[in-house]
C-alpha cells in the first residue's frame, strides 16, 4: 500500500502539484444511521466544519468501529483525501492497528463483499486467498473503497445494499468516495456514521497559491483575477479553477506563460474547458524527451 499507492500514486500524482487544505462540510442527510431517532430538525443543512479541519481528525473522532463517506464534485480531490488518509493511517498500523488497503469499487460486479474483497487482495496485493479471508474475518484491515461511482450505474444501488450487508454482518472500519451527484441520485443510502462534503477551493485559496512567487503564475493569476468578475458562471473562468483537477492542469499548463499569451477565453465554460485540455496536452508533449518514434497526430489518435 504504501509503496504503490503513497509513493507512487499520492506523491507523484497531478493532484500532488497543488495540495491545499480543502473545506470539509458534513452532510448527515447522506447517510441513513442505524438509530432512526430524530434528535435533529428534519432536513438538517450541511455543517460547514471550522477551516483547517483535516479528515484524519474526523475519521479518528468517529471512535472504534469508524466508517466514514467522502462525497465530492468530479475533481474535488476525493482519491487524493482518500491517499491522504491512508498514509496517516499507515503510521497508526505500525504502532498496532488496523491496516488500510485501498480498493477500487469499480471492479466489483456482484456478490459479497467479503468474497470480493479476498479476490481484489489475491489479484491486486498478491496475497494468498486463505490468508487474505482470515484477515477480512477476523477485521484486521481497515477498507478505503475508492470509486463508488465508478460501478455500473445499474449495479450501484445492489453495491450499497452489499456493503451495507457487509458492514452488518463483519462490522468493520471503512470509508467510501462518490461524486456527489452519483451518490444523491441513489435510491439507498450508506448505513454509515458520518458523511463529509469536499468542498470547492475558494477564489482565496486559489489566488493565495498563484500568488507564490516561485510558481511563475503570475500570467495565469493576472487573467484570473480578470474573469473573477465575470457575473455569468457560464463564462467564469474561475469557476473551473475551483476543482483541484481543473486548477493543476491550469498550472501545468500556464507555468511560466504571460495573460496575453493565454489562449482567448471560449464562448462558454465547456469550450474553455476543451481549449485548456488542447494546450495542456500540447504542452505535456513538449516536456517529453525528443523522440521520432510517434508523430503527435499518432499520440492524439491513440490517446
């Protein structure tokens, strides 16, 4: 885990390039607890939680027996919070707790989880089947289950009855990520003690970053600033910079790039966006080593 997922996904990853301290909302309307006792007023809002909050502090005040939903935008930074997590819960399970190991939801088709999960550990860890089923009875592993979106829209509401089943009958620590809207469209919900929102950065956060002065974003800060006052989210610029994803590839590929240099704003959010991934793809293939293998036209296709 450490080795592929902390080494060699969190810190090499394109998240990793812009690593700010995301707004946590809890969302207690996501979860269906097992006690059906209102002891809040019915349709309780988000909670904002106070700035700096970090998700390892929630998790580990959510006591033994922890599970925990992470719901998002597209881009919002679930798998990075998730990544994030993991490498402080790595430090817990030297000192003699449970381990986490990452899952893909993604892969899981039908069944049990308890079943699949012993695949996913032979398949994906290399650990033997008999070994790996005696460490999802006996709850020696803490699950971080990434992608619940990511299952087949027609198996996803019978994937949250599963993992609900499962966590009734093994009881074990576990924290699942959704986008938003994937998760809310659902017609069950997670039997889970707490859900938190990742909530979008905030034009302070973003500016306050491309403010660094080693960063030589300044063309791509002058033109932010811009279109911050642009009224019509449709246009606004800095709206597609309130996704973490969105705003690294900015940065990937504005680094060093003057305003007037920037490619002129489309007629809308969709057609900046294509614009943004068209020079950012240009300007990934001019930081490869120079080779004649492919033509850039070859890459594009296959791509």
């Amino acid at each position: 885990v450490r080795h592929f997922w902390i080494d060699g996904v969190l810190h090499r990853s394109l998240h990793g390039q812009v690593l700010l301290n995301l707004g946590l909302e809890e969302r207690p309307d996501a979860i269906a607890p097992p006690w059906q006792i209102s002891y809040a007023s019915p349709g309780q809002s988000p909670q904002p939680l106070p700035a700096g909050t970090q998700i390892t502090h929630v998790f580990d005040a959510l006591g033994e027996g922890r599970t925990l939903l992470i719901l998002g935008e597209s881009g919002a930074g679930k798998t990075t919070t998730l990544l994030t997590l993991a490498q402080t819960l790595l430090k817990q399970a030297d000192a003699g707790q449970r381990l986490p190991v990452i899952f893909n939801l993604s892969s899981w088709q039908h069944g049990p989880i308890n079943q699949w999960l012993v695949k996913e550990l032979n398949s994906k860890y290399q650990v033997p089947k008999a070994i790996g089923r005696r460490w999802v009875d006996e709850q020696q592993l803490l699950l971080l289950l990434d992608g619940l979106d990511e299952v087949a829209l027609a198996r996803r509401t019978v994937c949250v009855d599963a993992l609900n089943q499962f966590h009734q009958d093994y009881g074990p620590e576990m924290v699942v990520c959704c986008r938003r809207r994937d998760y809310e469209s659902l017609a069950q919900k997670l039997r889970f003690q707490a859900a938190l929102y990742l909530r979008p950065l905030s034009d302070q956060q973003i500016l306050a970053f491309l403010n660094r002065s080693d960063q030589g974003l300044t063309g791509l800060k002058s033109l932010l600033e811009k279109n911050a006052a642009v009224q019509d989210a449709t246009t606004s610029l800095m709206e597609l910079a309130r996704s973490p994803l969105m705003l690294n590839i900015m940065v990937l590929t504005y680094q060093g790039v003057a305003s007037e240099e920037i490619l002129q704003l489309g007629q809308d959010q969709a057609d900046y966006q294509q614009q943004l991934f068209d020079a950012y793809i240009l300007r990934m293939l001019e930081r490869r080593p120079q080779q004649n293998a492919y033509s850039t036209a070859q890459i594009k296709r296959w791509l």
